[in-house]
C-alpha cells in the first residue's frame, strides 16, 4: 500500500462513522488458514470480508465447534491426550522405519508420523530412514519415551519430558501403561510446564520478488517489486519500529491476559530478501515454505511456540502482490501448525509453531492510520495461533471458542464489542485472553497453565 494511500485513509479517519468503516480496509485483509487432516490441500479458509463484520443472527450464537476449524495435522482428534486415537502415519516408510527402530509392529500415530522430523523428509535409503528416525527417537534416552511423548502430546519431547522417575517411578509394563503415564496430567511428580509462548519474530528487512505468473500465465499485479524496511540514507528507522512494535505486543499479551501468560520475544532481522510468495486462492502469501531456510535456521522443531514473519509487500510507491484474495491492502495472514505436504516435500511444514505473516507498509509509523496501535495486528494474528492450539486440544476447550460464521477471535461483533479509535480491539482482545467473554469464553485459565503447542502436556 503507497504511503500516499495511508494518508488519504488517516483523513479519513476524522470522521468517526468513516472510521468504523475503514478500519474493515485496514484489518479486515487478515484471514485465517487452515489444512486439512490429510495435508493434500490447503482449506482455502481466507476471511474475504472484515473479520469483525458478522451476521447478526450469528450474535450468541454458540456452536461446538467452528464448522471451519479445520484441523491441522497435528492436532488430529481434540480429545483428552491419553485417549487420543490418531490415525496412523500416512507415510508407510515413517512407519516401517518406527518399527524397525522400537523393533515391534507397533503402528505410530500422531508427532511421530511427521517425515520433516527425519531429515527434513529427505532421506535416500530405507536404512538410512532408519538411521534418523534412530536420531530422533533418542531425544530421551529411551526411545519408547521419545515416541510416548510424540504420540501422547503431538509435540517432540523435550528435555523436561525426559526424566523417565516421572512415569511410575520408571517402572511400566508395556507401552500402553506408558503412554497412560505419560499423558497422567494428575501425576504430581510431572514438572509444572512452561507457561510462556516463546515467540519468534523474524523481520525481513528486503523484498526482492521477480515478475510473477499464476499458472494460467497471467502476470501477478504487484510484480516485480523491490523494497526495503532501511531507506536510502541506510537509516534503520523501519526495522527499529517494526522491533518495537513487536515489544509492544509482548508486553500487551502479558498485560491483557491479565498475567496469566507471558510472550518470551525472540526477533531476528533478517538480510535475504523475500523472494517468493506461496500461491492461496486468488493471490499469495509468504508462507512457510517461501521463508524455509530461516525457519530451520532459527526455529527448528520444538524451539518456539510461534513464528511471525514480517515483511514489506509495497514500495512505497505501489502495492505488491495480491495476498490471498483478501484485497489488495492485506496485511496479516494466520495458520495453525502445519506438518506440511508431501507434494512440498513437507517443507511448507511450520515446525510445530503457530505461524502468521503480517506486512508493514513504509512510512506506516502508526499503523491503522493511528487508529489502533501497530502492535494489535501481531497480537490478531498470533492469537489465531493460541484459539487454534487450544480449540484443537480438548472439546472442552473448543467449546470454549463458539464460531459465529467465522474463528471466534472474529466473533467481537457477536458480543457486542466496537472497534475504537486509539485501542482499537484491545478490549475484545483482553477478555478473549482471559477466557471472560460473556463471563466464559475465550482462552480458560487452565489452557495457558499447560504452555504453548512447544511444551504442552
Ligand atoms: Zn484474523
């Protein structure tokens, strides 16, 4: 978006009733993104209109579950870990591989089925197959442990997952005993899980995308385009204001949960530029496989909570590509954790974090046109990551996010919330945070005490 179309909405702006409605311009180009179980596709599941606007007869509506909560590959059933009941890998390799390891006809379910754990899905022999599902599956010392964790908890087992005394004393027999143990939430001897969300921001400080075709060979508006978060003069003044934007929303997400979470803000300023998009519907997206090296790189499996990437989509002069057939002013993008494909080689995988994509414009100093703060747009996004995580995880806490016709975090309208000038959503998003809209929905207080899709038991 020109810098020159950002003026002429802050004008705009002026006028209350005008501001009610721009502000569907400027966040209502975020969308939502979700896969199916068997990861062939994307579900296309883009918001194509203001995510706030909602059908009135959706207000109090209350349903189980969104009908587009979709779930993603790692989080297969929403039922209580310990009853979960996967379906099996799809990939018959990983399978045979698992049991040539553990040396039993056991079939794996759930985390483990995941080809980006070994090798990142490259692999040139069965034997050598074998030999890095071996690697990971000596995470802990035990490697029916390791598995136990990555079945039970759809997540790779981590250092605290380790220490086998917590599991009976050490002692089970068999390997469904285990996995009771290891799913035995009411065990006092688990160690309390790590309730921060550790967050990776990654700043991608230049765009260089080439001239773009869709498959039809239709030229993709917006392309070529070259831009950069640092003027000419090689002042820093994007990037420094894209770092504290995204300190903003750390400090907001602790203080509007009302403390019962902490973001633990990683950020990482990013030289390559962006050079490819992912197609999605109409348009594009920066995706995961668009940004893979720096994901690896940075966030391998099991380091971060999520992931949000940020990245400039105009010039200053002209708007680039389409994202996503939300409009042309999109600005933010959200999906769950994604294992990936295989016809991408599960590269477009997110290495179990939440990951969103949000574009700042140039000059846009404070972003919305001043009328919420920049940090509101992280915070959207990255909550579409918490309600996915969280709805996805027991169906007693998927009832605790009703759709409207849309994700819950689109519901405000639903509830009577207004956007306002200078907060914004903030209001909405606090009571979101603390599980207190309409007095119960929301994110429960008892979800953030379990830690993010990282550390989650
Ligand atoms: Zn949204």
């Amino acid at each position: 978006m020109s810098s020159r179309r950002w003026s002429i909405l802050a004008a705009a702006l002026l006028a209350t009733v005008a501001a009610a409605v721009l502000v569907v311009v400027l966040v209502g180009d975020d969308a939502e993104k979700a896969r199916k179980d068997d990861g062939a596709r994307v579900a296309s599941r883009f918001a194509k209109n203001h995510p706030f606007v909602v059908e009135s007869s959706g207000r109090g509506r209350v349903a189980a579950v969104s009908s587009h909560s979709r779930r993603s590959p790692n989080a297969y059933s929403g039922i209580e870990p310990g009853q979960q009941r996967y379906s099996s890998c799809s990939d018959p390799w990983v399978t045979a591989a698992i049991r040539r390891v553990i040396n039993t006809d056991h079939n794996a379910v759930g985390k483990a089925c995941d080809p980006y754990l070994y090798g990142r899905a490259r692999w040139t022999t069965f034997d050598d197959l074998v030999a890095k599902v071996r690697t990971r599956l000596a995470d802990c010392r035990d490697p029916w442990v390791t598995l136990a964790v990555m079945e039970v908890f759809n997540r790779v087992a981590q250092p605290f997952d380790c220490d086998l005394s917590q599991y009976g004393g050490g002692r089970w027999n068999g390997y469904e005993q285990l996995k009771n143990l290891v799913a035995d939430k009411t065990n006092g001897n688990h160690p309390p899980p790590d309730r921060d969300w550790k967050v990776l921001v990654l700043v991608y400080v230049n765009t260089q995308l080439p001239a773009m075709t869709f498959p039809d060979g239709r030229a993709v508006s917006g392309t070529p385009l070259s831009a950069s978060m640092t003027k000419p003069d090689g002042s820093k003044s994007t990037v420094d204001h894209v770092r504290q934007t995204a300190r903003e929303f750390a400090s907001k997400a602790r203080s509007l949960s009302g403390q019962r979470m902490k973001v633990r803000l990683f950020i990482a300023e990013i030289r390559r530029p962006i050079s490819s998009l992912t197609p999605e519907g109409s348009g594009h997206y920066l995706g995961p496989s668009d940004i893979r090296q720096e994901l690896d790189a940075y966030a391998p499996e099991g380091r971060y909570d999520s992931v949000i990437a940020v990245w400039r989509n105009d010039d200053g002069t002209k708007q680039g590509p389409n994202l996503s057939g939300v409009g042309s002013t999109g600005l933010g993008l959200a999906t769950a954790r994604l294992i990936g494909t295989p016809q991408a080689r599960y590269t477009d995988g997110t290495n179990g974090a939440t990951y969103a994509m949000v574009t700042l414009p140039y000059n846009h100093g404070r972003f919305g046109g001043g009328v919420e703060p920049a940090s509101s747009i992280l915070l959207h996004e990255w909550l579409h990551g918490v309600e996915a995580v969280y709805r996805d995880w027991t169906p007693q806490w998927a009832n605790a996010f009703p759709n409207c016709g849309d994700v819950f975090l689109h519901c405000a309208g639903s509830y009577g919330f207004t956007f306002q000038t200078g907060p914004g959503w903030d209001r909405w998003y606090e009571q979101q945070m603390r599980g207190t809209v309409s007095g119960r929905f929301g994110v429960p207080a008892d979800a953030w005490a379990r830690g993010g899709p990282r550390t989650q038991r």
